[in-house]
C-alpha cells in the first residue's frame, strides 16, 4: 500500500512533527508499506511520484533530530517561495496518488482541522480525526467549554484577545499562581507558569509571539499523568515528572529530560476513573481513532482535565506510544494499526 506520511508545515511544532513522522515511515516500511515522507510546507519538487515512495527493498531510513529550540518560520518562509500559503508544491496530488496519508503534523493545519477538510474536498483518506473533532480539540477555549458542559473537571480559566484591555481583570478572576498559554498551540509552545504581576507581562508577551488569543488558567498544583485512547478504548495511564520546572517544550522533547512512568503507580480506582473521564472527553470533543487526554490530580486526588490531543507526539518514546506498549502494542503495530483503523478494516 502507497501511504505518504505528512508532516512539518508551517507551524512552532514542525520539528516535533518531523522528528515523529521519520519513525512513523521507518515502522509502515518495516511492515510491508511504500512510504513517502513529505513536509506539507515545503512541498515537493517532482510529479514522478511513484519516485517517492520507499519499500523494505531500498533500505531507505529516514532520519531527524529535534533541535532544543522552536523553529524560526520567517527563516523558513525565507528559504522558501511560499510565503503564507501553508501546502506546498504537488502535495493534494501525491495524496491523492497514495491510497492513504498518514498525518504526522503537530499545531496549525494538521491539528486545527484546516487539512482535514482540505482532504476531505479532494476525497483523500487520512488517520486520525476529522476536521469537526480536530477544531473542537485544538481551540483550548472550546475544548474547556465543552468538557465544563459535559461535567468534566479543568481549571478555572478567561480568555483574553487582542487588545487585551481586560487582563487584570481576568488575572484577579483566575489569580496566582497561572499558566498563560497560546490558545490554539500545541507542545507547550508559547507557555509559562506566572507567580506574579511582574512576571505576567513578559508571559503574555512570549504567548502572543505565536497567537493573539490567550488563556490565563488557574495552575492546579499536583501529578501529571495522559491517556491515550485507541480505537475508543483507553490505555494504562502514564504519570509524566519533569526533572525540573514544567513540562514545556525543551523538556518534552529532548533525551532525559523528564522521567515518565508507565503503568502509572496510581491505586486502581483512580487510574479507573481517569480513563473513564478520558474516554469522556473523546466522545464529548467527536475524537476519532485516536487521541491523548492530559490531566493533573491534585493533593486531594481530584482530577482536572487540562487537554485532548488529537495528533500525539509518535516517536517509540513519546507518551502516547510508550501507553501502547505497555498495553501490549508495539510501536510497528501500533503505526500499522493506526492505518487499519483508517482503511476500515479494524472495528473503531
């Protein structure tokens, strides 16, 4: 089967995104696909397509390293004729070349819907979740609407636009400690933890860098676990422990940084109960084959829902494959499973 593994783009998530889609090709090659790896962005230079796609025979490995800082997209968009279009040359007709796009993007189009229904237009079939779901999920303010209407816990939270007139109000309503977050990234981009009112400035300044739309969330003090669900059903629980500060985006992504426990040492009612609230949020937020739902359980052993994530990170050491792994799904049958659902010959 001819399968092109989508990724990159024009997001702060592209390396993340590369870094995962050269393993998820490298697993659909070792189990018996023809694999092409295409960065959305960039496009590709060729309509010999049938070029482009690599079987077990060529012994072609693709390869990428995750730099330690986001990405320069101005220097991108420098170094290419795009500008702010954000798919490349020849893309929609090598997807509709291939028999199936697995998506491997993280952020902007590939989470926020936009490709989905870019795909859905031409008719071309993909993994994951549909463009309803992926907006649903990836604008936070609607997700933490729907999960409050749906009687799942999340922290206290107020969205703040640009002009931002209303930000001591919305601070005084929220109160410190906070998270201040972009409202529609992704990989703990644009991302701080606020103590105070002299720190809140530069936060604000740091998340409106990628989006003029911010939430200030109250912070729950606590463990951090996530969930993956696959095919509606949930996975053993994964308890994630930076070894300093949060969980943002150099600790997430470089070797070592963070220690990650799965199955979580958690007692069974809570770990229960977890994955209950897990598969909720799946339903409530129209998540398709698979997704990853984050909490924080706090000293009372109260859960809140923090996110859904309908793309997860795919590297073999990324949460959501070491949640497959310890439920018996290796990372090449987890890949291969993904692209199962997708053909329909999997029940969902």
């Amino acid at each position: 089967m001819k399968i092109v593994v989508i990724a990159g783009g024009l997001s702060p998530e592209r390396d993340v995104s590369l870094g995962s889609a050269s393993l998820i090709a490298n697993a659909l090659i070792d189990t018996g696909h023809r694999v092409c790896l295409a960065d959305l962005y960039r496009g590709v230079e060729t309509t010999d397509f049938e070029a482009l796609f690599f079987d077990s025979s060529t012994k072609k490995r693709y390869e990428y390293t995750i730099p330690m800082e986001e990405p320069d997209l101005n220097q991108l968009k420098a170094e290419t004729d795009n500008g702010d279009s954000l798919i490349g040359k020849h893309i929609i007709p090598l997807c509709q070349y291939a028999d199936l796009v697995f998506i491997a993007l993280h952020g902007d189009i590939g989470e926020n819907g936009k490709l989905q229904a870019v795909f859905d237009a031409f008719g071309i079939l993909y993994t994951g979740t549909g463009y309803i779901g992926s907006l649903l999920a990836m604008d936070k303010h609607i997700a933490k609407q729907f999960m409050a209407w749906g009687g799942v816990h999340t922290p206290q939270w107020e969205l703040l636009d640009a002009p931002f007139e209303d930000t001591v109000e919305a601070v005084s309503n929220v109160g410190f400690p906070c998270v201040i977050k972009p409202r529609s990234c992704g990989s703990s981009v644009g991302v701080s933890m606020v103590n105070s009112m002299e720190e809140f400035q530069s936060a604000m300044e740091y998340a409106q860098k990628y989006e003029d739309s911010v939430l200030i969330e109250q912070k729950i003090e606590g463990r951090e676990f996530s969930i993956g669900v696959l095919a509606h059903q949930a996975l053993p629980l994964i308890e994630i422990i930076p070894n300093e500060g949060f969980f943002d985006y150099k600790n997430k992504y470089q070797p070592g940084f963070t220690q990650e426990i799965c199955p979580a040492a958690v007692p069974e009612e809570i770990a229960v109960r977890m994955q209950h609230t897990a598969l909720c949020v799946h339903k409530l937020l129209s998540l398709g084959s698979y997704s990853r739902i984050d909490f924080i359980l706090d000293e009372n052993n109260d859960m809140f829902c923090l996110e859904a994530n309908t793309l997860p990170g795919m590297a073999p050491t990324s949460l959501f494959p070491q949640e497959a792994k310890a439920a018996g799904i290796s990372y090449n049958e987890l890949c291969d499973r993904i692209v199962n659902i997708a053909l329909g010959e999997q029940t969902c």
